[in-house]
C-alpha cells in the first residue's frame, strides 16, 4: 500500500508491516506499543520529549545526537558505554571522587 501526500490517521493492530519505508512522515503524537522493532533504524529523526519504557534495547547503538535532557531510571546498564567507556566504570570513578 503507498499513502503519499496525504493526511491520515491510521490505527493498525495485529499486522505485520515488516520492511515498511517511512520517509519525510509527522508520526508526532503516535503510539507504539507491544511492537518488535528489532532491526529497526532511524536516521535524521526529531524524536525530542520521546518516552520508552519498558523496552529490550540491547545493542542499542546512538552516534551523532543531541542527548541534552536525556534520562534514564531504573535501567539495566551491563556493557552499555558511552564513547567507549563502560558507564560502570564512570560511576565506580564518580563514587570514589566523592567519597574519598
């Protein structure tokens, strides 16, 4: 199905739209839930004030962005680095500065 230059509010549920192409969208306001996408990527994307929960983002992989703001609570962080550090090791070096 191709939907071009139109405005449409779409509701789709229990469907499979593997390998579909979004280029130059509005999908401010959408709402994904209960949906795989493994594989998937974005490039050139404003997605501030984004929201994720409860989500396996292992692998994860973000380069060349604005994370001014950014948040994360109650995360499992096994492995995750930030330009090359491990974050574990970022926080053992924050704690031993300030608890001498």
């Amino acid at each position: 199905m191709k939907i071009d230059g139109e405005k449409q509010r779409l509701e789709v549920t229990k469907a499979d739209i593997s390998g579909s192409v979004f280029n130059d969208v509005n999908l401010s306001g959408a709402l994904f839930e209960n949906v795989n996408m493994s594989g998937w990527s974005l490039h050139n994307v404003n997605a501030s004030g984004l929201k994720i929960n409860q989500a396996n983002m292992a692998g994860l992989r973000i380069s060349d962005a604005n994370l001014a703001g950014a948040a994360l609570t109650n995360c499992k962080l096994d492995g995750m680095t930030i330009d090359g550090i491990y974050i574990t090791d970022l926080f053992a070096a924050y704690a031993k500065s300030t608890n001498p």
